[in-house]
C-alpha cells in the first residue's frame, strides 16, 4: 500500500510541471489538463481499495503521456 502512495506522490511531482509548462503556451489546454489532473487526484483521494489505486495510477500515467 505504501509503495502505491509513493508511486502516486511521484507521478503527481512530475505531471504538474509539465502541465505548468503546456500553460506558457496554451492557457485553455492547462486549465482542461489541471481539471482532469485533480479529478484523478480526487480519485485518488476517495480511493476504497487497492484496485483503485492502480486505476488511479493507470489514468495519471496516461495522462503524462498524453501531454508530453
């Protein structure tokens, strides 16, 4: 379970830079990718077992490579 918290802590440390970069150039994009980046980190945060987890993880790995 600790590992997953790590795992989640880590995507989330390199998504928001990345997303803050997308924002120099396109403000709409940022705000649209910084609301699907909170609501996974809702997800997260309402999470009920380890399969969620690992969904939650899944939907912000994409998300980073969607947008990089």
């Amino acid at each position: 379970m600790k590992d997953k918290k790590v795992a989640a802590e880590i995507l989330s440390r390199a998504i928001k830079p990345t997303i803050g970069a997308i924002g120099k150039i396109n403000l709409i994009l940022q705000e649209k990718l910084f609301t699907k980046f909170n609501q996974i980190v809702d997800m997260y945060n309402e999470k009920t077992d380890i399969a969620d987890m690992e969904k939650i993880i899944e939907e912000m790995i994409k998300l980073k490579k969607r947008n990089c």
